[in-house]
C-alpha cells in the first residue's frame, strides 16, 4: 500500500493535536506529510504516549461564542438522518465549542441523543 496523497512507500506513526483539541495518531507519509492511509490508529492498540509529535492543525473557532477548539456541528442530527436515510453532510454545519455545542442540545433535542460531543 502507498500514500493516497502522493504514492509513497515509507510513513512513521505520529500523534498531533486536532483543530477541535483532541489528539490523535495516524500514519504520517514522509515525503508529503498528510495522514498516509486516510485512518487514525487505535489508542488501546499502540503505546501512544511514545509517539512522536507532529504539527498541530490550527485550532477551530466557535462561531458562536469565539472559544478555541470548536468542533463541526450538524443542524440535522447524524443518528436521526441516517436512520430515516438522509444524507446528514447535505445539511448546514457550524463549528460549535464543547459547552455552545452542549447548549444547542439542551435547548434543541434534549434527550434525543447521546451526549457525545
């Protein structure tokens, strides 16, 4: 297998910070240094405190409240659109923070689903 960005052999397991503010580790290509396979790897499956790190990804804004590490939130909920069969990218987005995210669903779909922002 090779990088589906630009065809190279060679990765080295990697760990960064992700504009929402979670880390995560995936295969780093070492001639084009995007994700080698498009996957992150499994926390329980690799020592990953021993990963090195890569470069951050800018931090995502809320656009409601201006608070670092937002996370894109979809009007149509995810588990809802595709258990009636919709598509739920086709709807609008919004980058939300954890607790403006958190809010929307208090006020909007209490107990509709899980709270796993």
């Amino acid at each position: 297998m090779n990088c589906i960005h630009c065809g190279n052999e060679e990765f080295i397991n990697v760990r960064r910070v992700e504009a929402d503010g979670h880390t995560v580790a995936f295969r780093q290509c070492l001639a084009c240094g995007e994700n080698w396979d498009g996957k992150f790897l499994p926390k329980a499956k690799i020592n990953f405190s021993s990963l090195p790190w890569t470069t951050p990804m800018t931090p995502a804004i809320c656009e409601h409240c201006g608070r670092t590490y937002a996370q894109e939130h979809h009007y149509f909920p995810r588990s809802i659109a595709r258990l009636i069969g919709m598509n739920p990218d086709s709807w609008p987005t919004q980058k939300l923070c954890g607790e403006c995210h958190g809010t929307w669903h208090e006020n909007v779909t209490p107990g509709l689903v899980k709270k796993d922002w």
